[in-house]
C-alpha cells in the first residue's frame, strides 16, 4: 500500500511546474442511514495543487499521521474542476466559483474494518488572489457511497454499502 501511494504522489507531482500550492484546512460531517459514520473537524489540512481549472487535495499530512500508528491507515484525496468562476462585483477581486468533484477516502482500522467512500461533491464559494498568494472559503456539500468491510463491518453497517449524505466548511490558502 506505501507504494502505491509513493507512485500517486509521483505521478501528481510533476503538474506542479506550472500550478500553484497550498493547504486547505476541513470540516466536515457525513451520515449513512445507520447514524453517524464520521466527523471530521479534528482533520488535519490537506497539501493542494491548483492548476488552472482543476484543484487536488492530498490528505498527505493524515496519511503520514496515520501511518505512525500501529493499527490504522488513512488515504484521501478531492478532485474539483472549476465550471463557474465570475467576479462578485466589480469594485473588489473577489470571485465566485463552482467546482463539481469528487472525493475518495480509504481508511483502515487494524485488521478487521475498513471503510472505502467515493463521494460527489460540489464546491461553491468565494476566493481572491494577489500576485502570488490566494485565499478562499467554500461549502462542500456531498452525496455517495460508504462502504465498511471486513470481519467488523457488521458491526458498524447493517449493510455493507450504504448511501452516505454530508457536507463541508474549506478555508484554503495558495501560493502561485
């Protein structure tokens, strides 16, 4: 799995050249029919790379924290292409954007549950740049599947798949 994760980040890294970097710290909640699934507000930022239309976000710093531990994984990354940009008036620099995505998340905990999330998402909001720095604040709003597998997913989801409904607050900053 280490390696696996080393060629993506490979693979990802020479878009760079031309693209700007940042981070983009998370909140956010998700609910499956059986509750509450998971409450990210404690997530760490994510490493971004924007590149004219497109932003990824790498949960780099989760997986590094992750993989310290004994008994857990954690591998995530957000794909947005911005559709709608257009300026909010005329007297500031402020854009407004909407950027359909998606959002993968694999985490594992020891060896008996993991959960595999693949989710839609839509994010809308407001973000400026200077000459070489940018800042924005968007909602996240999600819709997708949850899966939890292994010997103690019957414990966690009545089923293995499930329809999973959440959202997210991102404050992101960037430098071109």
């Amino acid at each position: 799995m280490k390696r696996i994760l080393a060629i993506g980040l490979m693979a990802a890294f020479p878009m760079t050249a031309e693209a700007a970097w940042g981070f983009t710290s998370h909140s956010s909640i998700e609910h499956t029919p059986d509750g509450l699934h998971y409450s990210r507000s404690h997530q760490l930022p994510s490493f971004d790379i924007k590149n004219k239309q497109m932003n990824f976000q790498i949960d780099l710093l989760e997986t590094i924290e992750s993989l310290m531990q004994d008994d857990m994984m954690h591998l995530g990354v957000n794909f947005n292409y911005t559709t709608v940009k257009g300026q909010l008036n005329d007297t500031t620099n402020w854009q407004g954007i909407i950027a359909p995505g998606v959002s993968f998340d694999y985490s594992q905990y020891g060896e008996d549950l993991s959960y595999i999330d693949l989710i839609a998402n839509m994010r809308m909001g407001a973000q400026t740049a200077a000459k070489d720095f940018g800042f924005g604040v968007y909602v996240v709003p999600g819709l997708g599947l949850s899966a939890a597998t292994g010997d103690g997913a019957e414990y966690v989801h009545e089923d293995e798949t499930q329809l999973a409904v959440g959202g997210a607050f991102q404050i992101s900053v960037w430098k071109k």
